[in-house]
C-alpha cells in the first residue's frame, strides 16, 4: 500500500513539472508555428467527422427520450428548449471531451511513445532540437484551441439533430425552432460551457504527451501509454467538469 502510495505521489510531482515546463517552454522563442498548424489539422479537421456523427445522434436521442415524459405535462413546446440547454450546458462538452480523450489522447500518446522507444526524442536532442517544444508546446496548444471549436461544433450539430427528433412526431419549421432554442440559452450558460471546454482540452493534450514523452523502453509500453492516456484524459475531464459545475452554481 505505501509503495502504491508512494508512487501516485510521484506521478503527481513529475505532472506537476512537466506542466511547469509546458508554461516556461511556451513563451520562449523560436516558435514552431509550422509544426502548431499541423496538429490544429489533425486534432481538429481530422476530428470534425467523428464529432459531427455523435453530436447530431446526441441531439436527435435527447429528443426522442423526452419527447414521452415532457408529453404527459402537456409541456411538448418546451422540447428545443430543453435539449439545447441540455447539450449547451452539460452533455455536448463532456461527451466531446470524452471522445476527444479516446482519439486525441492516444493517439498523441502513442506517436510521441513510438518515438520515445526509436530513439527519435533522443536524436532530436543531439540535433540541437528542443524535443519538448516541438512535440509538447505545439500539440497542447493545438488541443487547447481546437477542442473547444469542436465543442460548439458539437453544439450546432446537436441542435440540428433536436430539429430532426421534434420533427419525426410533429411539424415544426426551422424558425419557430430556433427562436425557442435562443430564448432558452442565457449569457451564463453558454460562457462558463465554452471556457471549461480549453482545460479540457489542455488537460487531454497534457496527459496525452506526458504519457507519450515518459514512455518506457519497449514496444510493449506504446501500447501502455496509449491506454493510459485515454484513462486518465477521460477521468481529468469528469473531474473538472465537476469543479466547474461546482465553481458556476456558485452564481447562481
């Protein structure tokens, strides 16, 4: 047991520093603005399909669960309301960040694992590359400014997936829809979703390169990181959705 305890200690103390290198890493020069662009292309665009599928199914689903429960109370006119809330505020953010810590998390996990047991990390170093710089920086700062693009994608696309579930039962045209989906959503609903949507996104590209970049020699450790990543990422992100939670209530 002090042995299991002793290393989560440890785990924690070299996030912490590796999450202190991050911060003094990124305001020194040079800047790999080539290198950030290609991961923004690949942890956002690349991404755009996956979220598109579930973020419209997540909207049509919320509707057609409702749909039953608000119909017994005579309260069908509250339908796009209450699914654009729903997704705006809670599950559209955190089913995102879920995904997103499946597919970024590992995926930056292992690439920066293989690397790590080639050797590749270690020739950057003597080629006079900052491999911290490049492989970090840019992939953190790519996961921090595309994933919560990706949230509000999610969002739109939700709400058009409602549109489809209201009107699989009823009739309802695209404008008397939209102007309940507005009246529904106020300023502190959709700001405090937003801004926890980037620590998820730095978390998830945080503890997809640590994984990655502390791998242990051995092919067999790639696969280790990878799996670790999206454990962790996942968990980070229930956990800060909680802490948010709590932090906006506090407004209210």
């Amino acid at each position: 047991m002090l042995t299991y305890i002793k290393n989560i200690f440890n785990d924690v103390g070299d996030v912490s520093l590796f999450t202190i290198r991050f911060f003094k890493e990124v305001f020194k020069p040079p800047y790999e603005i080539k290198e950030f662009f290609k991961q923004c292309y690949f942890i956002g665009y690349k991404s755009l399909p996956l979220v598109a599928i579930t973020g419209f199914i997540m909207g049509l689903v919320l509707t057609l669960q409702s749909r039953p429960t608000l119909a017994e109370f005579g309260a069908e006119s509250w339908l796009p309301g209450m699914v654009a809330l729903s997704l705006v505020k809670e599950i559209a953010p955190v089913i995102t960040g879920l995904i997103c810590a499946g597919k970024i998390a590992s995926g930056i996990g292992a690439e920066l694992g293989s690397m790590k047991v080639t050797e590749q990390i270690d020739a950057m170093e003597v080629s006079a590359i900052n491999p911290y710089k490049y492989l970090v920086v840019t992939r953190v700062l790519a996961a921090t400014l595309m994933i919560p693009l990706l949230v509000v994608f999610a969002d739109g696309v939700g709400i058009i997936g409602g549109f489809a579930g209201v009107n699989i039962h009823s009739d309802v045209n695209m404008v008397r829809y939209s102007e309940q989906v507005i009246k529904s959503l106020d300023f502190i609903d959709v700001i405090p979703a937003v801004i926890k949507t980037f620590f998820f996104g730095f978390s998830i590209g945080l503890v997809g390169c640590y994984k990655g970049f502390n791998a242990a020699n051995g092919t067999e450790s790639v696969g280790k990181a990878a799996n670790s990543a999206v454990v962790v990422a996942s968990l980070t992100v229930f956990i800060l959705d909680m802490m948010a939670v709590q932090i906006v209530d506090l407004f209210y």
